[in-house]
C-alpha cells in the first residue's frame, strides 16, 4: 500500500508492505530507497520515517478462503505530511497481481 501524491512515487510517501509468508509488515524509507523493518504482526514495535508511524502491535491479518485482510495501525505526522494523498493498493501471489489500483483519496491535516 502507497500513501503518497501521486503513483510511482515512494520518496517522502507512507509506503507500506506486507509478506503473507514470514507475517511481518515493512516501512519504506524516506528516500524511497530501501525497507524498514521487518516487524511481525502484533509486536510490540514500530516503524516510522518522516511521513507516518506503523504500529505493528495494533495492526492485524485475518484470512478466510483465499482472502487475506491486512488493517494497518497508522499515524501520519503532521505537518511533515499533510495535504492531498491518494492511496494505492497492490496485490500479488504465486498465480496472480492485480496492478497498482487507486483505492481513495483524502487530505491529511
């Protein structure tokens, strides 16, 4: 999931990933160059860059058949992020990815 002004960009975004396997979340960095972390889903940890907090102990997974819910536990800092951002989702597995979709868009204050 991307947090940010516009598609493809990962510098200075709320960037964040989650592998199904291991079970554990990652935080890009601000340069949008490498992942923070990993943390496991429900550690008592977090990670930030500039733009937001992940709270691994508050976010969660749950699965039923083949759909995987992830709800992440975020804090945008402000004013370091505020304005327009869209969010865009990505998911993939062995047989399938679905592209980068828009899936909202809201104004941080």
């Amino acid at each position: 999931m991307n947090i940010s002004t516009g598609l493809g960009v990962t510098a200075s975004s709320c960037y964040t990933r989650f592998d199904a396997g291991p079970n554990v979340l990652y935080l890009m960095n601000d340069a949008g160059t490498a992942w923070l972390g990993p943390l496991g889903i429900g550690m008592t940890a977090i990670l930030q860059n500039s733009q937001c907090v992940l709270n691994a102990a508050s976010s969660s997974v749950t699965s039923s058949g083949n759909n995987v819910t992830v709800s992440l536990s975020l804090r945008f800092k402000t004013p370091a992020f505020t304005g327009a951002k869209n969010l865009y989702v990505y998911g993939n597995s062995a047989a399938a990815y679905t592209g980068w979709l828009l899936a909202g868009t809201w104004t941080v204050n």
